[in-house]
C-alpha cells in the first residue's frame, strides 16, 4: 500500500492543485483521497493499478468539485451557447511554463477541471462526460475552445507556439512538485489504520496456512493487486479452519432484505430521544439495504448530526464528523437525474442521501428534512419518512447554532446518534 501510494501521491496532488490553484486545499484533497480510496478500490473489484490510478483520479475530481461547490454551487454549470471563450489577463509572464500555470488558474472551474482530466489525467472526451454527466460535444467544445484561448493570450508573446507545449507543459509540472508533509502524515496514518486488523488476522491464521495466510490477509485489503492469487488462497483457508474457528468471528455478514416485511429504524439521539423512520423499499431498494446494514452493524453507533439548517435539514453519519467521510462503500444514486424511479418527494420528514457532485457518490451520510424541500427531488435517494420524532427534529434544527451558512455544527456541538436500531414487521 505504501509503495502503491507513493506511486500516485504526486500524480493525484499536482492534479488537485491544478484544479483547486491552492496548495493548502490540494493537501486536503489528497489526504481525502487517500483516505477513501482503499476501500473503494476493494469494494470495486480494482484488478490493476491502471485502475487503481483511474480511481484515485477520480476520487480527486469528486474532492475538489465538492470544495469548489460549498464556496460556488453554480461553478461547473455549462456557459451559455456552450461558449467556453475567455479573456485572460494581459500581465503574461515571460516564462512559458509560469504563463501556462498562471492562464490555466485564471480559467473558471468547469474550463479548468476539463482541461486538467484531459491533459494531465489523461481522461477521454467521452470518460470526463460521463463524470460530469454532460454529452460529448459539450466536452470536445470545452477542450477547442482553450486551445484558441491560450492562442490568444500566447501566440504574440511567445514564438514556437503550440497548444501541444501547452499541455506537455501541464504534465512536466509534476516532476518539480513539492507534496506537503501533512499528506503523507495522513496517507501513513490511513494505512496503519488498515494494516492492524491485517496482523491481527494474520496471527489467526498463521497455524493453519503458513505464509499463504499472510497473502490472504493483504489481498483481503489489496485485492486489487492480487485477485488472482486471492481466490486460490482463499481456499486454503477455507478449508483448514474449523468450524468452531469460523463460528467465533465477531465481524458482522451483511444481509439481504425480505420483501414482504415492512423496516423501521428508531434512531436514539443523545439527550433527545428517538426518531422513528418507516423505510420505503419499493422506492429505493439498494439506498435502503446500504443504510440498513450499516445500521445493523453498528456503523452508525456513537457518530453525529455535523451540518443542521433550520428550516432546511439536519445531516449525519459521517465518521470525520465533517462532511467528508462515509463507510468503505459508495452506492448508486437511485433518483430520476440518475435513471431511478423514484417517487419519495422530499417533503418533511422525509429521510434521504447525502452525496458529493458525483450522482453515485452516496455511502453513509444520510438528512432528515425538518420543512418541504421538493427542489431535491429527482436528485437525492429518499428512502423513507419519520413516523415518530418530528418534533426531536424541530427542536436540533431550532437549537442548532452553525458556523457558517452551510450548516456547520461545531464538535462538541454536534448531536450525537447513540445507536440506529432495525425493526421489522
């Protein structure tokens, strides 16, 4: 993993500053990335490291259109007659590369980030599309209209111009890319936090199958690199552990719903009491299984609501207690915008998926909403509606006392779920 990390650090740093033009934010970006991204490579069946950096990439396009959101939630709409034309500054640095940095940071965001998916990703007009649900031809448009954008600005300033130097510029960028210390603090910190359990199953394991025991472990955390290899050992572990080995293992089998039953969660806030949620399985199956296993895991057990607008929503389930976590896996956006038919409106009370820019970037984040709020609708997963414990709702988002005007709770603040529990009837 270390080694894996290394490999990509730079790449998917330098592709964030380039997006963001701020070091500080591409360090927290990175970090992000680099953090969720394990998990994510697991649960998606990554089978190479081709696929591994596709990821991390991407994982870095849905950090950093989520920061430009919260400031600019209009940034990546589609200019007008998808006229992507711009007037640069005429101050142009005599230095080529130092101009090009400089003309691609005055682009505006969605200009930007096509341009660095292209360039420096090396992301097809078709796969940066698909990321920004957007068809090809706006793409191809974004991309034609920067090469006669950075003509304009350097063609009278700079012989030997070219829109190919341009881009070969951008790329030679990362081999002097300084990556601040704070990411690979917290990238360390991330693998450690994976590595532990491993030893710990590694131990377990070691009487019955030697050193396959310790391949067996690091593909369960790494089968991207070993899927192979994997399966095989797998096996071998099957088949030299007891039964009564295998009946003490205290880790949680996710489980498939039953159609004929009706699922409630009563979900217990610290101080406050429970909110009763009838979940809709009809509307949103996989939305409804993601959050019920969770739930019954325990996921959910002890973290809290860290973004409340009164009149609007409360929001938790975030492990960072930020806004930016989520469990290992991410699920489909089940609602119209994303091809679902889902007919929950987002009226009060409704429960509903929290998810970045990226329609199928939803994992443990889930709101409920205090007053209407049908302009969601068609874009977030609802999946149920309070039944109990409206007025715990009225009363947090009342009391609440946020930061800023995106909802902030500070920490100690926050309220705390004390546990979700699953009924059936």
């Amino acid at each position: 993993m270390e080694s894996i990390y290394e490999s990509y650090r730079d790449k998917v740093y330098y592709t964030a500053l380039l997006m963001l033009s701020d070091s500080t934010r591409a360090a927290e970006a990175a970090s992000w990335v680099f953090k969720n991204v394990w998990g994510n490579a697991v649960a998606q069946n990554i089978s190479s490291e081709e696929e591994f950096e596709n990821l991390a990439l991407r994982k870095t396009l849905e950090c950093c259109k989520r920061k430009i959101n919260k400031k600019k939630q209009k940034a990546f709409r589609v200019p007008e007659n998808r006229d992507f034309s711009v007037a640069f500054d005429k101050n142009i640095s005599d230095d080529f590369k130092t101009a090009v940095f400089d003309l691609t940071a005055q682009l505006p965001e969605l200009h930007r980030f096509i341009l660095v998916l292209n360039t420096v990703a090396g992301f097809s007009s078709e796969e940066i599309a698909d990321l920004f649900k957007l068809d090809v031809k706006t793409i191809d448009a974004a991309l034609e209209a920067q090469k006669k954008n950075f003509e304009r600005a350097l063609k009278s300033s700079h012989d030997g111009y070219s829109f190919e130097k341009v881009a070969e510029a951008l790329k030679d960028g990362q081999k002097n890319v300084s990556v601040p210390k704070s990411v690979d603090k917290y990238a360390a910190s991330a693998i450690d936090s994976i590595a532990a359990p491993l030893e710990k199953k590694k131990k377990k394991y070691a009487m019955y199958s030697g050193v396959f025991a310790v391949i067996f472990c690091m593909a369960v955390a790494l089968g991207f690199l070993f899927p192979v290899i994997q399966d095989k050992v797998s096996t071998v572990i099957e088949n030299n552990t007891s039964s009564s080995e295998s009946s003490e293992s205290e880790e949680y089998e996710p489980v498939t719903l039953d159609e004929s039953l009706t699922y409630y969660a009563d979900i217990n806030i610290k101080d406050h009491g429970t909110i009763t949620v009838k979940l809709d399985q009809e509307a949103a199956p996989i939305t409804m299984e993601n959050f019920v296993n969770l739930a019954q895991s325990g996921f959910y057990d002890g973290l809290k609501f860290h973004r409340i607008m009164d009149g609007f929503m409360m929001q938790g389930g975030d492990p960072n207690g930020d806004g930016t976590g989520g469990s290992e896996n991410t699920i489909v956006g089940e609602f119209s915008a994303n091809g679902y038919d889902n007919t929950l409106s987002h009226t009060r009370g409704a429960i509903s998926m929290a998810r970045s820019t990226d329609y199928d970037s939803a994992s443990s984040q889930f709101f409920i909403v205090q007053e209407d709020s049908t302009f969601l609708d068609g874009e977030y997963a609802a999946f149920g509606y309070v039944t109990e414990g409206m007025n715990i709702v009225d009363t947090i988002c009342q009391s609440a006392e946020p930061t800023d005007d995106n909802g902030t709770i500070e920490a100690s603040q926050q309220p705390v779920i004390e546990s979700i529990t699953i009924r059936t009837e």
